[in-house]
C-alpha cells in the first residue's frame, strides 16, 4: 500500500490545523530555512490542504520585474518554471491590480483560456489568486485551482482566507530572500577578504638589509588594482615595480596578480628594464579584455655601479629628489602595457649618489582636500620635503598621515615607493600620529612606536620600556582625560634629538589639575596612579602641562639613547 502524500496527510481528519497555528508554523519554517524553494514547497502544501484545493502554484516577480516565474507547484500538472508577462492571465491581472482574483465559474468566464487543459486534460473548474503583497510592493502571487469539495467552485470566504495566507507567506518570502541575501553578502565578504589577503601575500616581505626600497599600498576598496614590488636577485642587483591597473574591483585585482607574477618571474633572468616590460606587454596584449591596461614604473638597482636604471609605461611621473632638495621628474616615454604590441621602452638612467626617488599612483595626487582641491605634484612634494628627517621604514607611512591631517581624502588606492639609497637619517621627527582615543588602537601605536625606533639599533630593553611608557600614557588619557569618549583624539610625536629621544602626547581633553598628577608607590594598588609610577620609573623626564589657551593636555617625556 502506497505511502499518502504530504497533502493527502494534510486532508486526513488529524492533519486539519487551524489558520493562526498554519501561519505561525510557516513562519517558523521561513525563519529557520535557507533553502527558500523547499519552504515554498512545504508551504503550498499546506495551503492546498488548507483551502481544500486540487492544484496551487506560487509566481514571484524577476528583479526586473519583466516576468512572473512559477517557482513552486503541486497537483496533476507540473506548471514549475512557467513564465508569463507581468500583466498575462488571472495571475498577471492580481499582480497588476495588487487584489485578489476569483474565477468562481471557468466555464462560463469568457477571460479564461483553455489552452492549458486542451494540452493536459487537467480540467480547470475554477480559480482562486491573491498577491503576495510586502509594504505595498507585489512580489508575485499564490494561485489555487478547483475546491475538493461541494460543487469545486472557490467562494467569497475562500477570498478572504487566501488574502490573509498570501500576507503571511510574501512576508515569509521576503524575510528569506533577505535571509538568502546576507548569507550571499557574507560569503562574497568572506571571498573579497580571502582575495585581499592573497593580494598582500604578492607584496613583498619587509625591506630587508641592503635592499634600500620601501613600499606601502592602502587600498581604497577590499581588493586593489595597485601593486609594487621589489626582490634581490641572484647577481646582487635589486628588481622594483610599482604599477596601477585601469578599472577597479575583482577584474582589475585579477590583472594585477597576473602582471606582478609575470614581472617578478621574468625580472629573475631579464638583463634589461625595457626588454622586461616589452615581453610583458606583447603578454598582456594577446591575453587582456576589456580594454583594461597597466602604467608602471619599473627598473633595477646596481649597488655595484651606483647606479638605477629604470622605464616609465604611461605612469605617473616619477620624481627624484636631490639632497638640497630640487626635484626632477622622469615622465613617461610610452604607453601602458596592454595597449600596444611590439613597444620598445625607453631606458633612464639614474646614478644613486645622494637621491631619493619617489614613486606613486594617482591615488596620492588625486586625492582632495574638504573643498575639492586636488593634492597633485606640488602638494606631494611639500610633503616630502616635510618628512625629510623621518627615517626612512616609517616615511611613507608619515607622509600618508601627513596627508590625511590635512584633510585630504582619497577614493583610490594609495600606492607609494621610495628608493633611497643613502639609508636612514639618525635625527629628526621619528614619527608623528594621530589617532582615536580608544583602546583598541593602543596596539597599532605601539607597533608604530617600534618601528619608528628599530632603524636606531636601540637596545631592546630600551625600546620596550619606550613602548609601555607611551601605552601606559595614552591609556590613562583614554581612562581619565577622555573617560571612554570615542570621539576624543590623541597627538603623538617622537623626536630624535641625537642623544635622546623627546616623546610627545597631547589630548584635547578637559584641562587636567596638574598638581593631582602625582605616581603611587608600587604596594598601592588601588586604580589612578600606577601608570604615572611606571612612565616615571621608564623614562629620565616627565612633565605634564595644559595647551595653550587651556586646550588639552600635553605630557613630555625624554628617554637618553646616548649609552
């Protein structure tokens, strides 16, 4: 004997449910579903054995809204992926008029067409529709055909309960679709950040010994159409790029990583710049679509000759910067790779005698201040000049801040180079930040503390208590000068003064009293006091005092680094 189906079951005497437990019931299976045609499924089953009817099948709109699909059918005829035009047949006409439709008669309504029953021998006695309606937007309608019972003709109750079902299920529908959407929204999160973390395992390791290129690429979205690149090859020259792919998003991050693979697997055994980029660009010539193209800057370091030779693809010009401060530009002397075949890249030749050279993407000069000025060339040159006595590991990174404390802002990735053959300054402005008064950055300013300082070859017991006297510092001002105000800043400066170190702290805060600024002895521990122990017991000076005009709080320190 046959298994009863689904809706047979429904149809038994102990399958009957009432309305308010159906609805509530198939909410519950929406809510705890993510696969929303088999709660369509389930749901239409029990509307069928609800309403007593024969057939039932559910339409939802396209995103365009050009057509009605049947998602979801049960009874004798699989109508399932059926389309019709938005305004076609009893289904089309209660989506447009966004009320529910009765054929109570087929028969005798001169508007159905039989088309259907002549090709199936499904006989359609009579209709009932009714939109599935979510904050005045029709998502679709649910169609029942032929009643079970009594004559098989829908009637004006059956209208009403079928309104009241459709209500329920288009809100269930939608609470899945928007269920379906956030899963979508975080596996493609999910996705973007597995392809960013790829994209930063291209960019090469920290600079290391000997090699005097540095880096840093800031992306304006999850992934980049940016890259550089830099690596020590075999016979002791030093191979470097720095590139911009045209377009955004996932089709230029894909460029990007094939053209930095080719470069770098090329660069290994290529004698010259322009021979390099001429085999990359016939490459990206048969391969590229879209029109999509790459500038770039590219060239090799020879230590041993002292000199730099390098060649500039449809890129932004790259600037060299004598010690007296003069800057020269090397422009572009062809087009980018991916637009022409067959291109002989011009060679420069730069000798490394007391220069620095910067290269960068439009993202830096395009960047705009409050009121739409761009940065461009000029601006990026007092840029540099400014944090000409910064060390040069934290110099881009202090330009980028210097950047945006101006207010500039940038809707591209940020990409710079430098090459700076001469090595670190050992004086000046080590770094200079600002940042939100909250603990989670404590940690981002204690890696940057110790950047900055790792270029001095400091002892490493020294530049640990360094990095828990400012910690210590900026924490009692996010505790106490702020008291958890997310909104509140902090200003941090370190200088190097050639035998000491000058660190600087500033909040915006409330006027402290300075004379209650006092350490407790160490057996003390109640809260309010032992960070002011420690920044004293760590550094050889402290000294707090108001900014000018009472505005914040400054806190001095000095450390000796003499021996």
């Amino acid at each position: 004997m046959s298994q009863p189906t689904p809706v047979e079951k429904l149809l038994e005497p102990e399958g009957c449910e009432d309305l308010p437990r159906m609805l509530a019931d198939l909410t519950v299976e929406f809510a705890s579903s993510f696969d929303i045609d088999e709660t369509l499924r389930n749901a239409l089953d029990r509307f069928i054995a609800y309403l007593q009817a024969e057939a039932g099948s559910i339409f939802l709109l396209e995103e365009d809204g050009q057509a009605l699909v049947c998602r979801e059918c049960a009874g004798p005829v699989d109508v399932a992926g059926v389309k019709l035009r938005p305004d076609e047949g009893i289904v089309g006409k209660t989506v447009q008029l966004r009320q529910a439709q009765i054929v109570r008669d087929a028969a005798r309504d001169p508007a159905f067409s039989g088309t259907v029953d002549a090709d199936t021998g499904f006989v359609t006695r009579s209709i009932l529709c009714a939109p599935l309606l979510v904050r005045d937007q029709c998502i679709g309608a649910l169609e029942l055909i032929n009643k079970r019972i009594g004559d098989g003709l829908f009637d004006e109750r059956d209208v009403n309960l079928v309104t009241a079902i459709a209500a329920a299920a288009a809100l269930a529908i939608h609470n899945a679709r928007m269920a379906a959407l956030l899963v979508e929204q975080e596996r493609v999160r999910r996705e973007l950040e597995l392809a960013r973390q790829i994209q930063e395992s291209l960019l090469p390791a920290a600079q290391g010994a000997g090699i005097p290129v540095f880096g840093l690429n800031i992306p304006a979205r999850e992934v980049s159409g940016d890259f550089y690149d830099f690596i020590e090859l075999a016979d002791g020259r030093i191979y470097f790029s720095l590139a911009d792919v045209s377009g955004k998003g996932m089709n230029a991050a894909l460029l990007m990583a094939k053209t930095s693979s080719l470069l770098r697997c090329l660069a290994k055994s290529s004698s010259d710049i322009g021979t390099l980029l001429e085999q990359v660009n016939n490459e990206i010539c048969e391969t590229a679509s879209m029109g999509m193209f790459v500038t770039i800057v590219a060239g090799y370091i020879d230590p041993s000759h002292g000199t730099l030779t390098l060649a500039n693809a449809g890129h932004q010009p790259v600037l060299v910067r004598d010690r007296r401060g003069s800057f020269e530009e090397i422009a572009a002397s062809a087009p980018p790779l991916g637009v022409l075949p067959d291109i002989d890249y011009t060679v420069t030749t730069v000798p490394l005698n007391d220069i620095v050279m910067f290269i960068y993407t439009d993202g830096v000069t395009e960047s705009e201040s409050t009121d739409g000025v761009q940065l461009g060339v000029d601006g990026l040159q007092s840029l540099i000049l400014d944090t000409d006595t910064y060390p040069a590991t934290g110099r881009l990174r202090a330009i980028v801040d210097a950047l945006h404390r101006g207010g500039f802002q940038s809707h591209d990735d940020i990409t710079l180079m430098m090459i700076d053959a001469a090595g670190p300054r050992t004086a000046g402005v080590l770094l200079a930040i600002r940042f939100q008064a909250a603990p989670a950055q404590l940690r981002m300013v204690r890696e940057r503390v110790k950047a900055a300082v790792d270029p001095l070859a400091l002892d490493g017991k020294l530049v640990s208590d360094l990095v828990i006297a400012i910690n210590e510092a900026c924490m009692n001002i996010i505790q106490h000068a702020y008291r958890g105000d997310p909104l509140g800043e902090i200003d941090l400066e370190i200088i190097n003064n050639g035998n000491e170190l000058t660190v600087t702290i500033r909040d915006f805060a409330a006027p402290i009293d300075l004379g209650a600024v006092k350490p407790r002895n160490i057996e003390d521990i109640r809260p309010g006091g032992l960070g002011v122990h420690f920044i004293r017991e760590l550094m050889d000076e402290c000294n707090y005092e108001h900014g000018a005009d009472r505005c914040g709080n400054i806190l001095r320190m000095k450390k000796r680094i003499d021996g």
